[in-house]
C-alpha cells in the first residue's frame, strides 16, 4: 500500500536534526520531510457484525423513544413528497431559484387549500342542514319504539335485543322537544355552560393541534430545502459496483410512491364526485357531505369504501328520497347500497386501474393483512402508508433473494447511465 509524502528539496536527508512534534491532522514533521499517517486498518468481519448490531439496537431504542413524533415526521414527509413536484417545476421549467420556488409553491398550496377548504366546509355545512341530523335521530328513536314489544325486546333480522335500560331514555326526543329538529333553550344553555367549564383542555387541545401544523409544515420545507443534498449524499455512499442496482431501486421506489399516493388521490376525488352526483340524482339529503366521506375513506383500500357507504345508507333509510317522495325508505335504502356498490366496483375495475396503472402490484389477502397492521400502528396514517410500503419492502425482499441466489434483480430494467459520462 502506498502512502503519500512530501519531501522536501535538501538532497541530503541525514544532514538536519530530527526535531520532530506531531501536529494536528496526524502528520509528522521531521527535518527535511513531511510525513502523513496511514489509513486506519479495515475492521474484521467479526467487529462488523458487532457494530451492526449494536446500531440496530440503539436504532429500536431510538425509534422507541421518538415514538410520539413519528407521526408527524411521516405526514410532514408525505406533505413535501406530494409537493415536490410543484417546486421542481418552478425551478426547472420556470427557472425560478430553488428557494424562491419553495416559498410559492408552498404559498399556493396553502391558499389553494384554504380556498377550497372553505367551499367544501361551507357545502358540508349545508349538506348537514339539509340532513337534520337531529330530525333523523328523532326518527330513527320513533322507530325503534314502534319496533319494541310489550317485553321491551327489539327483533332485528332474526335477533332479539332487551331495550329495557334504555328504553326510558327513547322516550324524549333529542333537543328536549316533540318537534325535531327544534333545540330547547335550556339545552343551548346548559350546552354552553359545560362548554366554558372546559373551555382550558379545548384551548389546550387547540394549542397542541396548531402546534403540530405548524411543525408538520417546517418538516416538510426542510426536508424539500435540503432533497437535493440528500440524493447528492446518497449516491456517494453506493457501494463500488452496486451503483446500477442503487440508481434501479430508487427509481423503483419513486415510481411506487408517485404511482400510488397521486393515484389514489384522483382515484378518491373521481369516485367522491360519481357518489355525489348520483345520489343528488336520486334525491338524497346531504348528497354532498356523503360524496366528502367518500373521498376521505377511500383512501384506504377495501375498507374505506364500505365504511363510506354506511352513513349513506342510514339516511335513506331514515330521510326518503326528496325525488322521490312516495318511495318507502327502505327501497331507497336498497337503492342507496346499490349505488354505492355500482360506483365501488366501478373504480376498483376501471378507475382505479387507469388512473394507478402497475405501481402497486399486491395480493389482496396481502392488502388486507397491511391495512389492518397499519392501523394498528399509525391509526389512519398508518392505513394509508401501508400499502405503498408493503410494495417497497416487496422489492427490497426481491433484490435481496435475487443477490442471494446470483442472480440479477432488475433483468428487464432500462441501463443507467453513469454520471459523468458525455
């Protein structure tokens, strides 16, 4: 092995005392030369290992310990992920400085969702009135009453229920009065009052919730301010030899993330619009509010779309068909569920493919299997993330059974070219 020295231009080296003293950096300076130390030896594989495990443990303590956060980094890391693409189009096509077009990009999203968030707020809230939510619990108490026999057991599809601890409370109406959708004034009263009593943990939780917005957002424009760095410093740690593989994978990775996360999106908003359309078709009350859920849980998959039906189905069957006032409300009931069965197939078959395309390819058994371990994780975040990272642990999983057996993992990818190259 060889290592570099500088030597000086006095021909004879022996001629000058040695007054030597060590210096910072490691180099040694003599009379007549300078010398540098070695490269320290390379570890064995035994203190590899060592050091390996010892970061995987410290890393679970870690991850143990930050647990409270991590929720926030994830939705921040999803945040600049779907931003991404709006900064670099304003840096690359606009030729707008990088910093210059952090700041719009994140200035547009945030008015463009205020925006809308106050049309769709303003149409929920009216989707809502137009329900009446308090004449609907009034109906569905007057018809559990009816339903109750002498013995104060309700029959519902073959099964008895004892209504007896609640059936004094059935018999007032919600709002303190026989009119629905009337509220009493000593219920408003007593309402407000128990409101100021805790009026200090809802400030509380208040003060947390902008807290953690505020955070989510900083994270997010960091992490984007410094992507670049960080694909810059991730390829100078591949491996000699393993840069093809590197450049494969996150290409492979991207496409999962993009495919899926945009995917999904417009796959929620094209099926939330067809809910609201046709059930205002058809003359349901709230149609608009029933088209938001949809868009919201059919984020997640399988079970998204059949929580969403729920609430549509109850107010068919409790409100009727504006349209169709003589209808009985349990075929419109039916009607509902048929609908809502009809546009769920129709974007698990036809939209969902065009629109997602082969980013995630998974078994459903696998889907469901995910789902239920990320909510069990990460709640509702954890439901929607879980897909996408099953996909991504799924590559990993192929690239290293791949290497395992000498194979090439990415047979049919596309070359890449090295950097540098003309």
């Amino acid at each position: 092995m060889l290592y570099r020295s500088v030597m000086s231009d006095t021909p004879d080296e022996n001629t000058a005392a040695e007054s030597a003293s060590d210096t910072d950096g490691g180099v040694v300076e003599r009379a007549g030369e300078v010398a540098t130390y070695p490269p320290s030896p390379p570890w064995s594989n035994a203190a590899k290992i060592a050091v390996i495990l010892m970061l995987f443990v410290v890393s679970l303590i870690g991850l143990y310990l930050v647990r409270n956060v991590l929720g926030v980094v994830a939705l921040a890391s999803l945040i600049a992920f779907l931003i991404a693409p709006l900064i670099r189009f304003g840096h690359r096509r606009l030729h707008i400085p990088r910093g210059l077009a952090l700041l719009v990009a994140y200035l547009v999203v945030f008015l463009g969702t205020l925006g809308f968030g106050f049309l769709v707020l303003n149409s929920i809230v009216e989707s809502v009135i137009e329900l009446d939510p308090v004449g609907l619990v009034n109906e569905g108490r007057e018809w559990i009453l009816e339903e109750i026999d002498e013995n104060n057991h309700l029959r519902i599809w073959g099964l008895t229920i004892d209504m007896t601890a609640v059936v004094d409370d059935l018999g007032n109406p919600v709002g303190g009065t026989e009119q629905p959708g009337v509220l009493d004034i000593q219920v408003v009263l007593d309402v407000v009052s128990n409101s100021f009593r805790g009026v200090r943990t809802v400030a509380g939780v208040i003060l947390a919730m902008v807290t953690s917005a505020i955070a989510t957002v900083l994270i997010s424009m960091y992490l984007n301010a410094d992507s670049e760095r960080f694909h810059g410093a991730m390829a100078e740690q591949f491996p000699p030899g393993y840069e093809r593989d590197a450049w494969i994978m996150m290409r492979k990775q991207k496409r999962v993330w993009t495919g899926y996360l945009y995917g999904q999106l417009v796959n929620s908003l094209i099926t939330g619009f067809l809910v609201f359309v046709v059930l205002f078709v058809v003359g349901l009350p709230g149609a608009f509010l029933m088209g938001a859920i949809m868009v919201v849980l059919n984020m997640i998959p399988t079970f998204g779309p059949i929580l969403a039906a729920i609430p549509g189905v109850l107010a068919a069957l409790l409100s009727g068909s504006t349209r169709w006032p003589d209808l009985e409300s349990y075929w419109f009931a039916l009607i509902v569920a048929g609908i809502y069965v009809v546009v769920v197939q129709a974007q698990a078959n036809i939209i969902a493919p065009k629109v997602m395309g082969s980013a995630v390819q998974l078994r459903p058994a696998i889907v469901l299997i995910g789902l239920i371990v990320g909510f069990q994780v990460g709640g509702l975040l954890g439901s929607l993330l879980a897909v996408p990272i099953i996909a991504s642990l799924r590559d990993v999983g192929v690239y290293l059974w791949a290497k395992l057996l000498d194979r090439d993992p990415f047979p049919d990818e596309a070359p890449v070219a090295v950097v540098g190259d003309p």
